[in-house]
C-alpha cells in the first residue's frame, strides 16, 4: 500500500472525483422509532444503569473489604 505522498495531486484529485468526495452529502433526517423499540432503547439504559449501580457497589464492598 503507498503513502499518499506517493501519489501525484492529479491522482488524488481522480481518486477524490471517482469516489464522489467532492459531492454534497444528503440530508440527515430523524426517524421516529416505533413503540418497542422505544421500549428496546429504554430497557438499555435501565439495564447499563443497573450495570454502573452494580459494578459501584461491587466496587465499594471490595475497598472495604
């Protein structure tokens, strides 16, 4: 694999045209999430919270210990 000093600025400018780098990006919209997966999203935090509660605690009974 070369470097991209190897190269000569026409080709990276045809590799940047050929692979459409110049272009706009499209827009980014927000989707609306469907009920369970609003519900799968919410059972993630829950459960990473749990997780922090856990590994806190966990973490506090072993200094102590």
């Amino acid at each position: 694999m070369k470097d991209l000093n190897e190269y000569t600025p026409e080709q990276v400018q045809a590799l940047l045209a050929e692979e459409g780098w110049h272009d706009e990006l499209p827009p980014v919209h927000r989707l609306q999430l469907t009920p369970w997966q609003q519900w799968v999203f919410w059972g993630l935090r829950i459960y990473v919270v749990v997780m922090c509660v856990i590994v806190l605690w966990a973490f506090s009974t072993g200094v102590h210990a």
